[in-house]
C-alpha cells in the first residue's frame, strides 16, 4: 500500500489556529478595560485632591461658627444659665460642653489629610491655643477645645459634620465607576469584533464550499470594513462561478471522453479478430475508464460533509466482498463488534475501495498473496483508529511524506501498473473533510501501515 501527503490540510470549521494567545476580541476588551481603569483611578484621585481642601475650609469654618457662638453665649451667661444652655446646645444641637482638665488625655485629630487641614484651619480661626482630639479620655468624637476668660473646656461636635466621605463610600462609587467602565469596554470591545467574527464565519462557510450562504455587509459604515466585506463577497461570487464552471466541465469531459472510448471498445469487439488482442486492448480501455473515474473523483471530493453514523464492520465486510473467495488474497479481521464512526458512507467506502486497490497492486508479499491485516478500535479522545496493514515490500522511508500527492508513485517501476496515481490522495482529502486523518507508514514486520482516524459517534 502506498500513502499520500495531502495538499495543505484545511483546518475544521471552528477550530482555533494553533498557539496560545488572547482572541482579539480579548485584547480590544483588555485594552479598553486598563484604560477606562486607569482614567477612573485618575478621576478618583483627582476628585479627592480638588475637594478636600474646599471641604476642609467649610467644615473649619462650621465648626469655628459653633464654637465662637459656643463660647459667646457661655461668656454672657451666669452659671445658672450656663448650665440650661448646656442642656439646650445638647438636646438641639447635639453638641456637648465639658470642662477641660489638665489631666485629660487625648490623641489628636490627624488619621488623615483631610483631618489634619481642618486642624490646621481651625487653629488658624481661632487661636493657636486650640485643640482639635479625636479622643479624649478614651470616649471618640470630634473634640475642639477652647479658652473663656481662662477657663477651658471641651465642645464635643457630630464627626458627620466635617462632611467627610467614608472609605467605604468612595469604594463604593469605584467599584460601580469600574463595573461601567468595563461594561463600556466590552460593548465598544463587542463592537470592534463583530464583523471580524462575521468574516471570520463567512470564510469557514467558503472554505467548507458553501458559496451562496449569507453576504457580508456592504453598507457597514467603517470604511475599511466596508472595502474588505464587498471584496469578499465578490470573491464569493467569483469562486461560486468557478464551481459552476467546473461542474460543468467536468461533466462535459466525462461525456466527451467516454463517447469516443464507447465507439473504440464497439469496433474492437467487431474489428479485431485475434481474441488476445481484442481483449488486451479491452483492457486498456477499461483502464482509460478508470483513470477518467479517478480523476473526476479527486476534482468532486470537495464539498460539505454530510455526517451520519456508520457501522465500521459492516462497511468493511461490503467493501472485502470483491476478495472473499480469491485464492491469493487472505484478510484478517480484528473490529470489535459495535463500533461506530461519523462519516458519509459513500465517500468512506470509496476511501476504503482506494486503500485495498493499493494494498492489491502494491502490498503483496513475494509470493504473490495479498495478505491483510484489518483492525479498529476507539480512543480516549472520541476518535476511532482503523488500521490496514499489508506484507507487502513498504515504502522507502523519505518518500512516505509525499505518497498523498495527487500523480506521485513511489516506485518508477509502478508506472505502468493500472492506476492514475490519485487513489491515496483521494482518501487522505476525503478522510480530512469528514473530519479524520490518513497516516502511512512502514509496519514494524514489513509492509505499509495505513492508519485512519475518524470521529466516533458514540
């Protein structure tokens, strides 16, 4: 049996090139994503320095208001009436009056920037004896001290009135600035790839041989996009005729071909009178036939696979019927019972009729038998392997990677054996376009190993 190095293989229709990498609607959207990102965290912080300081003086100065209104009235009042007005700023104001002793502890008010400019402000409005605290003696709070007529005393305000917003709510809007910002970037990311991903889809429908499927967008309003979908679509157009025309051709060149070999076979049967001859010149027709066959087969093996489950056994039983009972032929059968492949029955007989003419023309062992070794079995990888191996002389080892091309003989010698040098490449094309593989090699014992590869169906 002889192998075949196919023309370049066509990869499936939705397989991912080889490679690892991000898709490009990955990268636009990663793209897009660092940088709204960064643009949030630049707002974010931009916002934060312009109006801490704005916030830092209004704040000072509310505080400064209470307690200089704070302060006046305790300065005017008698001590009965300090201790109503305690009561009243207390109960209305939420704000609380205590004397300041000198034993008091407290930590100063500076966990943070903004903090400390409102120290910093409030001690430049009233006085640079004033104390801003957070803490005094352990209770929390914003605590200004102050002086009236020497004696000093504490006003313990709401922290809510600096009006400073939270960590926790400036992660908030972040968070919610970031999940737009990468929301936008996956739209505008989604947008970018569409009509990449249509033409991507597009092209797998013409590689596979559907020319009449859906058109690209010739109004898309990118310009560029535009210019490539209305050049595709054309070329569709282009390629679709050149289908048709090779249709026809083909037809045309069979029925132009088989006319004249007609008329020769009838005025050799009424022509020539030596048996010998008439036959010998019979067989050369036939073979003109075959090679006519051949050829159309290699030139129609492209089209769209229409895949269905096949019982393997029984394809192979039909297709050894020719060799059942032939005394130079012995088959050895190994296929479990059962086992099932996706493919198109015709094509994959014509597959297998191609395999065992070659194994019958080039496999046989020095003494003139054919003797084949048939098996099969399934894959952890959903895959079914069929192996035909012959005893037959093998292959020079270089020459195995170039059996699948179309007219390659890899014998001289073989020249004028019958064949059109097509059979091979038939099979390996066949096999990748239902979704399979053709892999010939030398057997270990001798002879040449055909190996096939086809989805399972189970």
């Amino acid at each position: 049996m002889a192998k075949a190095n196919p023309p370049l293989p066509a990869p499936e229709a939705g397989r991912k090139p080889g490679g690892v990498g991000l898709s490009l609607f990955g990268r636009t959207f990663l793209l897009l994503g660092v940088l709204l990102l960064g643009s949030v965290l630049a707002w974010f912080q931009t916002l934060r320095t312009l109006e801490e300081e704005p916030r830092a003086v209004q704040s000072a100065q509310q505080l400064a208001s209470l307690v200089n209104l704070t302060r006046a009235a305790l300065a005017h009042a008698d001590p009965i009436a300090r201790i109503s007005l305690v009561t009243t700023l207390l109960q209305q104001e939420n704000l609380r009056i205590a004397v300041r002793e000198s034993a008091d502890t407290h930590l100063p008010y500076d966990q943070d920037r903004l903090s400390r400019r409102i120290s910093a402000e409030l001690a430049q409005m009233l006085g640079p004896q004033t104390l801003v605290a957070r803490q005094v003696n352990g209770f929390d709070g914003l605590w200004i001290g102050f002086e009236i007529g020497g004696d000093n005393f504490w006003l313990l305000a709401d922290p809510a009135r600096v009006g400073q917003v939270g960590g926790a709510t400036w992660l908030v809007w972040l968070g919610i600035a970031a999940a737009l910002s990468l929301l936008g970037a996956a739209v505008f990311a989604r947008l970018i790839n569409r009509p990449l991903l249509q033409l991507s889809a597009a092209t797998a429908r013409v590689r596979a041989g559907d020319f009449t499927g859906p058109r690209l967008d010739e109004t898309e309003a990118t310009h560029e996009i535009r210019a490539v979908n209305i050049g595709f679509n054309r070329m569709a157009e282009q390629l679709a005729k050149a289908e048709a025309d090779r249709t026809l051709m083909l037809a045309g060149i069979s029925h132009d071909l088989r006319t004249p070999l007609a008329r020769l076979r009838l005025e050799i049967e009424l022509s020539v009178p030596d048996e010998a001859t008439r036959q010998l010149m019979a067989a050369d027709i036939e073979q003109a036939n075959a090679i006519i066959d051949k050829f159309l087969d290699y030139a129609r093996v492209e089209h769209t696979p229409q895949l269905q489950p096949v019982a393997l056994a029984d394809l192979i039983a039909t297709a050894l019927l020719p060799y059942q009972g032939a005394p130079d032929c012995a088959v050895a059968l190994d296929l479990p019972p059962g086992l099932r492949v996706l493919a198109e029955p015709v094509e994959l007989r014509r597959v297998l009729d191609n395999l065992l003419q070659n194994a019958s023309r080039y496999g046989r062992s020095p003494d003139g038998l054919l003797r084949l070794k048939i098996s099969a079995a399934a894959g952890p990888d959903q895959t079914v392997t069929l192996q035909l191996a012959d005893q037959g002389p093998g292959v020079p080892p270089q020459l195995l990677a170039r059996l699948t091309e179309p007219f390659f003989r890899a014998d001289s010698a073989r020249t004028a054996a019958n064949g059109s040098g097509l059979g091979l490449a038939i099979a390996d094309k066949t096999l990748q376009i239902m979704g399979g593989t053709l892999e010939l090699r030398n057997g270990v014992a001798g002879g040449l190993l055909a190996r096939l590869r086809l989805p399972a169906a189970d």
